[in-house]
C-alpha cells in the first residue's frame, strides 16, 4: 500500500467510508460523491496504479473485482434495474485517484 493514497488509507481505516463489503483482497464502499442513487466503489486491497499498471499476477485480482461487483450489484438491488461498471484509465478519461477501482453505478428509474 501507498501511504499518500486515498484509498489505501481507507482500505487501512485511517479514513472513513461507508463499506459494503471487505475480504481478504478486496474492499467496497459508498463513493463520497456518488453520481447516481447507487455509487459503489470496488477496490483491490493490493495497490496498483491503473488499468496501465496491471500485471499478469493481478488476472484473479481484476476478475475478482468484476465478480464481487456482480454479487454487490444483486445485494443493493440493481441486479434486476441494471447498472453500469466503469474504469477510468488515467487521467484523461477521469482518473482522480490513482489506485485501481471499479465504479458500479445504478438505481435510476427505468
């Protein structure tokens, strides 16, 4: 982990966020400046940069990130409604933090 890096300190709670789900490789929580009704954050514990950075040890990493948010998706409820998983990719395409994160968006109106 990084100590300058936002989500690491949240990931070691030495900052606050609202979580949904933590194991032994991942951590989900509410992002503080949701963009929708459900604004989830999936986040590995394992700091890496971004999308740019991932190695071939991080396959299971990504894939577990991708699962997790399917079941987190099912457990707040808009499994059924839809919602969108999104990864920003530097800095360009909106990347603040960088330490990889899966956004899951959902629970608008259909």
């Amino acid at each position: 982990m990084e100590p300058g890096c936002i989500f690491c300190q949240i990931i070691r709670k030495e900052r606050l966020a609202e979580f949904i789900f933590e194991d032994e490789s991942l951590v989900v929580f509410k992002d503080a400046h949701p963009h929708a009704p459900v604004h989830l954050l999936i986040v590995p514990k394992k700091h890496i940069r971004s999308i740019n950075d991932l190695t071939d040890e991080d396959r299971d990493i990504l894939s577990g990130m991708i699962f997790r948010a399917r079941e987190v998706a099912r457990q707040v409820g808009v499994s059924a409604s839809g919602y969108k998983l999104v990864f920003n990719v530097e800095r360009g395409a909106g990347q603040v933090i960088f330490h990889l994160h899966l956004h899951l968006i959902g629970g608008f109106a259909s």
